[in-house]
C-alpha cells in the first residue's frame, strides 16, 4: 500500500474534531470513579441538599465502593476502547 492510499483510508472524514477531547473527559471521570469514588460521592452530597433529609445517610457502603469501582472500570475499557477507534 503507498502512502497516498494509506492517508485516504486514515481521513475518511468520518469522525468529529469534538469526539477525542469529550472521550478524554470521559477518561478522566473514569479515572476518577475507579480511583476514588468518595470525591464523587462527596460532590453528589450537595446537590442533594434541600430535597433528603440527612444526605450523610446515603453515602454508600464498602460494597456500594465497590460496585461503584466495578463500573467505573467497565466504563473506562469501554471510553479507551472507543478513544483507540477514534486515534
């Protein structure tokens, strides 16, 4: 294959200049809810106020940790996945 065919194929014109920085923010957030998802916790406890009486009182288990981990690692194959298609 020469090199001319071979840049035809790579800029099919398909994808959108918007898509990678957006994934990289889904990288991140991913990142964030694997890594430590307390922070996310914590920034959700403010919007709760005014609406759940006690919003320490939904703050999840270890297991609840857990699940939230299992997720984000979900999640983060799925946005590396789709950042590889895209590069």
């Amino acid at each position: 294959m020469n090199i001319e065919a071979s840049i035809i194929v790579a800029s099919d014109g398909n994808s959108n200049p918007v898509l990678i920085p957006l994934l990289c923010l889904f990288l991140v957030m991913g990142l964030l809810q694997v890594l430590r998802p307390q922070l996310l916790w914590k920034l959700n406890r403010n919007f709760q106020r005014g609406w759940v009486k006690d919003p320490d009182a939904t703050e999840p288990t270890g297991k609840g940790y857990a699940m939230q981990r299992a997720t984000g690692a979900v999640f983060l194959a799925f946005v590396i996945w789709m950042l590889v298609q895209q590069i």
